[in-house]
C-alpha cells in the first residue's frame, strides 16, 4: 500500500492558504467521518429517517428512495420533504430532528451495530505518536445525532472539534468548516497536507480535495475498495488496523 503521488494542490488566489508553505507537512489534523468510517449502526440511523417519516409526517414510506451514504443530514431530510411534498421550512427540519434523535437514541441499543473494525486500534496508534495529531470529526450528521451515535460506542470522548450536518447542507462547505475551525483551534492557517481526511465514500474523497487534504478512503461496506480507488484517494484500505500511521502522517 502506497501513497499516491504527491497531490500538495498549489492554492487558488485569494485563498487564505496560499501564504503557507507548500512543503510537505506532518499531519496536525484527522478529521473523521462517522458512518462507515467510525462505526456500523446496525441501520439505526436509516430506521430513525423511516420513524421519523411515520410518526411526525405520517409519511411511512417516505424514506424509501432516498439515498443515504456520504450525504448529510440535512440534505436527506430535504429530500424527503420533497418527494412528500413538505415545505421545508425551519419548523419542519426542527421537527424532523426533534424526532430523529429520540428514535436514533431508541434505537441504537437494539440494533446490532458495532466499531468499524481496526478504527479503535488507527485511533490508538494515532494518539501514541510522538506528536499526535488533533482527532476532529467531519460529518453529515446533525451534532446531537453524532454525539447519541459515538457515546454509544464509546466513541464521542476522543474528539477535540469537528463540523456537523447541522452548520452546513453541503459536504464540501462543511469540509471548509472544519478546516477553519482546525486552524482557529491551532491558531494558525494550516496547509491542506497537514490535515487528513478519512471517510468511507466518494462524497468524503471529494470534500477532501475541496480543502486539499490528504484522503484514507475505508472500504467498509458502502463502496468496494475498487471504487474508491477509481477516485484517487492517497490511500485505500479494508481494515485501517494494519496502516502505519507514520505513513499517513509524516
Ligand atoms: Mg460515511
């Protein structure tokens, strides 16, 4: 397993990041997605959409055709509001996510959901190099349903920042976010190579690029390890486990 060749992105005018060295850079920053790449919900989150659906918008089989994978929370539920023909203002999303979390939350014990196997041991040996890393999260999920989600695998603790479905609809603005809130929490502009991504699907490779990270694609399920690849991650893996971390970082 090899990184791909070098694709340190020179910085666009008027782009803050243009002033920062393009030399390659440690890694300061792992920004994670959660679904696919942090945990397995045993489908808690999809079945909380389908309650949600049923019991405050009497729409049963409103969630049927919507796609889920890579896409944030926000995103999904305006789907849904379309294909029912719900006007998407603020009090319909608040309702839905007043819902949404009381379901993911009875839910979540019920289902046989699970770690992604080898995060725990990627997180482990992150935090044990000799300059770790800040561990952020880079998500679709609304923040409560992400932090319902992580306690319940133990997961929540370790996370020093991140950027939630909840400050952006778009993926590829909330990998902005989180690049903004990395540099405001090291009080410096970071180069997009000192920040690495890790998600499960193409939507995670391509926030990345937008901030011109570093990307560990996990083919845990959502995406086959061939297609993942066919999007140009720096690395591509089934079980993070077994990376060295070094690699990824240095
Ligand atoms: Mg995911």
């Amino acid at each position: 397993m090899e990184r791909n060749d070098d694709k340190c992105g020179v910085a666009e005018r008027g782009d803050p990041r243009q002033k920062v060295t393009q030399a390659a850079s440690r890694v300061r920053v792992v920004l994670f997605d959660i679904d696919g790449t942090l945990i397995q919900s045993g489908g808690a989150g999809m079945k909380a959409f389908e309650r949600t659906a049923s019991s405050a918008f009497n729409a049963p089989n409103g969630t049927k055709t919507l796609q889920f994978a890579g896409r944030t929370d926000r995103s999904i539920v305006r789907g849904f509001f379309e294909a029912n023909r719900i006007q998407p203002h603020a009090a319909n999303f608040q309702r839905f996510f007043d819902h949404y979390v009381f379901w993911l939350d009875h839910l979540l014990p019920r289902l046989s959901g699970r770690r992604v196997p080898g995060i725990t041991r990627l997180m482990t040996n992150l935090r044990a190099l000799s300059e770790p890393p800040l561990l952020g999260l880079l998500t679709g999920n609304i923040r409560l349903g992400a932090e319902i989600k992580l306690r319940h695998f133990g997961l929540w603790e370790p996370f020093q920042l991140g950027a939630f479905g909840d400050n952006h609809e778009d993926r590829d603005t909330l990998a902005e976010i989180a690049y903004q809130r990395s540099c405001e929490r090291l009080n410096r502009q970071l180069h997009g190579n000192e920040i690495l991504v890790i998600g499960d699907t193409l939507l995670d490779i391509q926030c990345a690029r937008k901030i011109e990270a570093r990307v560990l694609a996990i083919a845990s399920g959502a995406f086959s390890l061939e297609q993942l690849r066919a999007a140009n991650p720096d690395w591509a893996v089934e079980d993070p486990g077994h990376l060295w971390v070094n690699e990824l970082c240095q």
